[in-house]
C-alpha cells in the first residue's frame, strides 16, 4: 500500500500556505509533518482525508486492493474529538465503529477490535459506561484513539495526537502507532511533541516544504 | 451499510433523548403557543374552531423548526461531521436518517399530542382526526426542508435566525395544503381529499429531493 503526493499546493483564507510539495510513504511508514503554528500541518492532514480542497498537486493511495476513495480509508483524528457528551464512552465507540467500518475487510489488514477491547487498550475499560461530558480531556482524547482500533483503515491522519495525554498514555499511544505500523498500516502525523516511532520520516512545512 | 444507518438513528435517537430541546420541550413549546392564542383572540369558540386547525399547524412548524438548527451545527462543532463525511453511509443517507430520528424525537410527539391540544381550540372530533392526519403527513416535509437550512447555515455561528429566513418561506406550500387539509373538517365547504393528497406529494418531493440539497450544501461548506 502507498501514498502518494504530487506536487500539492494549498490555499488557505486566500493565502498560499505552501507548493509543490511531494512526498511518498508505503506500508509500514510514517510521516511526522512539523513546522510552526499556521504552516499548514491541519490543512495538510484534512486535504489528505479529502476535507478540503487541494489548490493543485494529486493524491493517490493505492495498492489496497480497495477502490474506495482516499477519505474512506483513511482514520482523520482532528483537534475535536467528535463525541457526543451526552452518550457513554461504549455508545460513542459503538456508533463509530459500525459507522466507520470498511465494507470489505482488508486483506492482511488486523481485525478491528471490539469496542470493550479498544477502550481497554486505551486503559479506560473502567469508565466505557460514564457519560462522556464526565470524562477529563486526556480521557477524551483516549476514547478518540479507541476509535481508531474500533474500526480498521489502513491510513492514520493524526492532527496532534498527544494533546492533553499524560506521559503514561503518551506511552500507549506510541506503542498502538508502533503496532499499527507492525501490521502495514501508514501514519501521517502533526505534532510538536517527539513522536517515538521507528525511522518515522520527517516532514518541514513553512520554510523548505521537501520531503 | 443498514447497520450503519441503524447505530446512526440509535445514536441520534438517544441524544434527542438525554439532552433537554429534544421531544419534551418541543411539545411544551407547542402547547404555549396554542394556548396563547385563545388568551390573544378572546373567548370565541365559533372563530376559535374554524382557525384552529391553521394555529395547529403554525404552532407545529415553529415547533419543527425549533431543534432543527442542531441537526447539523452539534456534528459540526464537536468534528462528528468530517468523520460522517468519510464513513460508510453516503452523505444523504446521513441527513435521511438524522431527519427521521429527528422527526421521530421530535414532530411525532407533537402529531400524537395535537387532537388534545385541538380540544383547546373547541374543534370537533372529526376536525381533530383529519388535523392529525394532516400533521402526521405533512411534518416531515417541514422537518427535511429544515435540514437543508441547516445545511447551509452549518459553518455559520448563530445560524438559528438566519436557517428561519431561509427555512421558512420554503415551507408556505406545505402549509397551504396542511392547512387547506386540516380546516376542511371544521366547516368548510373543500373536500379533504384533494389538499390531503397534495400535501402526500409535497412530503414525498421533499424526501427524494431534500437529502440531495442538504448533503450538496454539507460537502459545499467543506471547500
């Protein structure tokens, strides 16, 4: 599996945030994008899910034997957390996973994991049954990385995904990247925080956009 | 893809449910209005029974019209709308099923609760039934007409006013007919039949086309 940029160019508020940038990652590979508050990392990742327009340049995932556009293969973790306060951790999980399951199951690709598994893995098995709205924001946040196992997509768009974790569950994070990576999967992050990933490749928007 | 669509009128029901707005305040709503009216007009059964059907009806799309500038906006706000975007249900079937948990929640309770309201108005059994039936089939399409206001209205704050301007004046042909369907009970000389069925048709044009309209304005405020 492998994703490609070609020359991509973005505008923003009428504003060229960046061009003619290309890069290319395979199974196994991630991309960590870095650059300054307001050089394009969110617009970068929301133009990658198919969120936003592309002002020029091509994307193209290939190679998963699935033909359903790029958006629909991809898991887009943003700065909202898309839950809904007024259900429980398991009833928001529950609802995306049947939501954002892929109609086939990838060849090769992992199993998702049921919803009580995926918020294990997250550490949070103990409150699956609270209202969101009585979650802290680092729990949030962890219920929102649940999602990303509850249902399986090959490519992972995380927009800083350490927001608001402590150190313990900045742990976890890693190893559920690390794991992912394991099983074939691509990863394009944005973030600030070191990202403690095997040769994730490294991507500088704002002052020279190459890879 | 009809499982998706099932967990997203579960979650769609339980939400309407658990927040205040949903189905109970809809019908407090409903019932301030209609009883203000007799306080406004004056203790007069004979004028009171024959505008009665067209307070119902008026009473009924504030009231539908009422929540509906959630639909989207909560979605929107928390980051629901860009993963609904890629998920397994194409886009307007997303807005169909919003649109019948939200009817469900909020305009069935109201249909069910208008023959009471009705007796307030001093109309007759027959008036109640018919402007019953009326609400039943016609709320709908006030329901989906409101999803495309609040599709385009999604990415401003405060849209509520602006989604009535919108909204609202889409809404007069359905009124004319419900209302026209509701008061030929109440003495008037028209048959029922022929507005009734008119108000079937408009609910049915709003189905196959309000979906399209409102998906179309969704992937719209994304570029």
């Amino acid at each position: 599996m492998r994703l490609r940029a070609d020359r991509l160019a973005l505008d923003r508020g009428g504003r060229r945030l960046f061009s003619e940038l290309s890069f290319e990652l395979s199974s196994g590979q991630a991309l960590v994008v870095r650059g300054e508050n307001g050089a394009g990392k969110t617009s970068l990742l929301r133009a990658i899910a198919g969120l936003a327009p592309l002002a020029a340049g091509a994307l193209e995932l290939s190679g998963g034997g699935d033909d359903a556009p790029l958006g629909e293969q991809a898991h887009y973790l943003g700065h909202a957390d898309a839950l809904k306060s007024a259900l429980t951790a398991r009833e928001n999980l529950q609802f995306w996973a049947a939501m954002l399951a892929a109609a086939r199951p990838r060849a090769g690709g992992r199993r998702a994991a049921g919803v009580s598994a995926a918020l294990d893995r997250v550490g949070l098995g103990h409150v699956a049954d609270f209202p969101i709205h009585a979650l802290s924001a680092g729990q949030k946040r962890r219920v929102a990385l649940a999602r990303l196992l509850a249902a399986d997509r090959p490519l992972w768009l995380l927009d800083e995904p350490s927001t608001a974790l402590d150190l313990a569950a900045q742990g976890r994070l890693h190893e559920l990247l690390r794991e992912h990576l394991a099983a074939g999967g691509l990863i394009v992050a944005a973030t600030h925080a070191p990202l403690d990933l095997p040769d994730a490749r490294e991507l500088r928007l704002g002052a020279a956009a190459a890879a | 893809m009809r499982k998706a669509a099932a967990a997203l009128f579960l979650r769609e029901w339980r939400i309407a449910r658990r927040i205040g707005g949903g189905a109970a305040v809809g019908l407090v709503f409903f019932l301030i209005l209609v009883t203000l009216i007799p306080f406004a007009i004056g203790p007069d059964l004979a004028l009171l029974a024959k505008i009665g059907p067209a307070i119902l009806w008026i009473a009924a799309l504030l009231a539908t019209l009422l929540g509906v500038d959630r639909l989207f906006q909560s979605d929107e706000d928390d980051g629901s709308l860009d993963l609904l975007i890629h998920g397994r249900l194409p886009l307007e079937l997303v807005v169909l099923v919003k649109c019948a948990a939200h009817w469900t929640a909020g305009a069935l309770p109201l249909v069910i609760a208008s023959p009471l309201f009705g007796l307030m108005l001093a109309l007759d059994a027959r008036a109640l039934a018919l402007t019953a039936a009326s609400l039943a089939v016609g709320t709908p399409a006030l329901t989906l007409i409101g999803a495309i206001g609040a599709a385009l209205t999604v990415s401003l704050r405060r849209g509520g006013l602006l989604l009535a301007v919108v909204a609202l004046p889409l809404t007069i042909p359905v009124l004319i007919f419900g209302v026209a369907a509701a008061s030929a009970a109440s003495g008037g000389a028209a048959p029922f039949a022929p507005p009734f069925l008119a108000l079937c048709a408009l609910t049915l044009l709003a189905l196959a086309g309000a979906p399209f309209a409102a998906a179309a304005a969704l992937r719209l405020a994304r570029s």
